[in-house]
C-alpha cells in the first residue's frame, strides 16, 4: 500500500511563487537527501490544473509519496526540522482509484539550460528553436549548498510506462521510468 504527505505553502502573492517554490523544493530535496533513501516520489496533484498564461505551474502543493512508511515518515521528519515555511500533513494511505502519472527531469530543457549557461550563440539559437515554448515545462530554480551554484530543473509529466524492475527516484523525488500517483 502506497502512502503520502501533503506539503504545500499556503497563499503567496504571484510575484512570490517561483521563490517560494524554489525554497519548498530545495527543502523537499535535503529531506530525500537525509531519508529518502531513492523510495520516495513526488507528485504535483495540480499539474493538469495549473496551465495559466504563463506555461504549466507546478501548482501549490505536492505529495511526497512511498510505499514505504517507515521511509516516508523519516523524510517528513527531516521536513519537519528544516527551517523553511511549508504546511504538512499527516500521512495517510494514497486512494485507491488514485490515477498514475511518471514525474521527471526533463531531458530537453535540461540541454538547453546548459547550452545557454556554456553555449555559443549559435548553440543557444539552435537550443531555443528546437525546444520551442519554454513555458510549456515548469522550472524550480535550485541553490547547490555542495557547489555554490544556481540551476534550473524543468519537471515533465509524462504517462506511465512499464516501470523498470529495481529503479529508484532522484534525490528530487523524481524518475524517469518509476510513477506515482495523482489524484
């Protein structure tokens, strides 16, 4: 049986969202860092409901979701402990008619970032043509603490595929071949 905790941040002006969610999600990360242990996903329940005019949001909240309670509860507790404002709730069991979906890095953005923090100008353009609205993919901008550097990464929301025997989530809750679920 799979379980989940809310982890939302309330209310914010729209000028505040994309700091406030960098912060939540920098802070969901350590916690997965510390006790996550790879067996703890993230899910956006608002994906589907966030299209504005501004691309796709992440919305306010996700679910941090394990079929491991034990595990689930030591990455709320590291939560608990971190000094970043964010509302919790208690654990509960994941409904049954929940719905799937497979949250990941997405591939495509991650090579454009790159090629505009490193690339040529031809790089850039040729990146940019490619990739299209860079709206349609929500981006959380993240602090490395271990490097000292800024980064993007875009999250993409995909449907389940055949998930792959012994894979695990990312120190961000996400994978590529492993979903969870949506509801």
């Amino acid at each position: 049986m799979e379980h989940y905790a809310e982890v939302s941040f309330g209310e914010t002006q729209r000028r505040d969202y994309g700091k406030r969610l960098s912060e939540i999600f920098q802070a969901a990360h350590r916690a997965l860092n510390k006790a996550g242990e790879g067996l703890v996903g993230l899910s956006f329940p608002d994906w589907a409901h966030g299209a504005t005019s501004a691309g796709v949001s992440l919305g306010q909240r996700f679910y941090l979701v394990s079929s491991d309670a034990d595990v689930l509860k030591g990455v709320v507790l590291e939560l608990q402990e971190e000094q970043t404002p964010l509302i919790l709730s208690e654990i509960r069991p994941v409904p049954a008619d929940a719905g799937r979906a497979i949250f990941c890095r997405s591939r495509q953005h991650q090579r454009y970032f790159h090629h505009q923090r490193h690339g040529d100008e031809q790089g850039k353009a040729d990146a940019a043509e490619k990739l299209g609205d860079l709206r349609a993919i929500p981006t959380v901008r993240i602090a490395s603490k271990s490097t000292r550097q800024s980064f993007r990464i875009a999250i993409d929301c995909r449907p389940p595929e055949s998930e792959v025997e012994g894979s695990s989530f990312n120190s961000y809750g996400l994978s590529s071949n492993l979903s969870v679920p949506v509801f």
